[in-house]
C-alpha cells in the first residue's frame, strides 16, 4: 500500500521503515502510527522480511507525539478512544525483532517507540528525554513504565520529573541503548546488525524475542522455566539439527525456519 508518513523499503531480507514527517520532526500522530502499525502488520506477513529496522532523520527519529494533535482533547475523548492503544499494542504483537536506528531527538512517543522496538542503536547525537511534564501531562506510552525497567527508578524518575535529555553516551551507560557509533555510520551499523539476525533461523530468532520479553513480565524462576521449556522445545525443529551439525562439521549453517 501507499504511505504519507513513512518510507518502506525491503532489500535482502531486511525492512526499512523511515518516519517520514520532516515538518513535524516526525512527531507521531494517529496517521504515523496507524501507517507504521500496518507497515509492521505487512513485514509481519511477508516471509521474505526476516528482520525490520525503524529510523528517521539525522536531526530527529522522532520528536515526540504531535502536541496539535493532541492539545483540544478531553479527558472523554482521550480516554474513550483510547489514545495510543490500538497502535501500540499492534506494534508490540509483531514477532520478528525489530531495531530502532536513532540519531538526533527521540523525545516523549519518540523514545517510548524506540523502546518499543526490540534493542537500540544510536549515533553520537541522539537525545533521549520523557519531557511530558513540560506539557502539564505524564508519558502515556510507556516513558515511566519500559524506561523505568531499563535504566532504573533515579533515572526515569529524573528525567520523568525535570524533562532532562539523556544523550548518546548517557543512554548507552545506563543500558537504553546497546551501541552508540558516529552519525554517518548509524544505518551500516543497523543494517549489519539486521543482516547477522536474518542469517539465523527465524523460529530461534523469534523465540530468543519472546524469552528476552519474558523477562520483565515473570518472577526469575518463571523466567527461567519458560526459557529451559523453549529450549527444550527446539530440539524438536531441523534448524537445532543443521545448526549443530554444522559447528561440528566447521560449516556455515544453512538454515530453513523448519
């Protein structure tokens, strides 16, 4: 299908999606997050697409929700439709892993989607930040809750509470995001990284998502008996047959998602 507010692209088993608002800063609105939903929902379906990278510009992934948007609503409107609901949870039910690649503002929604995505890479200028506080408002999409889990209580109650922004080094200190590389280097970096996933087998890969996830919604002990039981459980798939015989054979595996 066509799209207004989003780029997408597929070449060699990987997915690009580029927010594509530049007037707006890519701030996110219904439009954007209803195209990226059903962009996500395509790569979903589509076999070829073994794994999915969301990025925007070098000045903003994405600047945060669209304030215009949002400014007029009534707590009847907002509550009664839902406000961000349907979008987000379509985008937290896809199961091939999804990389954010963030350069310059990634700030309310900006940084919650990028959360949303299964790990992040950044360049030497990102900014991270849940300024909603600055609106009279708190984050609605996960800015006290997933951040909170990944850097900490002092750290989202901080940046929760001032508005502060969090840059690149910061963010990869406190475990927000798993590499910082030079600006002009962020979508090779990405790109690798999207590749070395698409060369493994897509059942693996999707349930290596699943038992990361796991593991900020169970106790420890759950955790773990999930992870032995899937484990377990791949020893029944031809891919754990290839792959093993492959290492021991000093071969690259050749793996068929069966």
């Amino acid at each position: 299908m066509a799209y207004e507010t989003i780029i997408l692209d597929v070449d060699n088993h990987i997915a690009l999606i580029t927010l594509n608002r530049p007037d707006a800063m890519n701030a996110l609105n219904d439009q954007l997050l209803s195209e990226l939903a059903k962009a996500l929902k395509a790569c979903q379906e589509n076999e070829k697409v073994r794994c999915i990278i969301i990025t925007g510009s070098e000045k903003a992934f994405a600047a945060g929700a669209d304030i215009s948007m949002m400014r007029d609503k009534t707590f009847v409107e907002a509550f009664a439709g839902d406000l961000f609901t349907p979008e987000t949870e379509q985008i937290l039910q896809i199961r091939k892993p999804i990389i954010a690649a963030v350069s310059g503002y990634a700030l309310g929604g900006g940084c919650e989607l990028a959360m949303m995505c299964d790990f992040i890479i950044c360049s030497e200028s990102a900014k991270f930040g849940q300024p909603e506080i600055n609106l009279g408002v708190v984050a609605g999409i996960g800015g006290t809750q997933r951040l909170t889990r990944l850097v900490g209580k002092s750290k989202a109650m901080d940046m929760n509470l001032t508005g502060r922004f969090m840059d690149a080094a910061e963010a990869e200190r406190s475990g927000l995001v798993s590499r910082v590389v030079p600006v002009k280097k962020l979508m090779e970096e990405a790109t690798g990284a999207a590749a070395k996933i698409a060369e493994k087998s897509m059942i693996s890969v999707m349930v290596v998502k699943e038992a990361v996830n796991r593991a900020y919604e169970v106790p420890l002990r759950e955790g773990l008996l999930f992870e032995r039981r899937v484990f377990h459980s791949l020893f029944a798939t031809e891919d754990q047959k290839e792959g093993m015989s492959a290492f021991l054979e000093k071969r690259e595996a050749q793996f068929r998602d069966k």
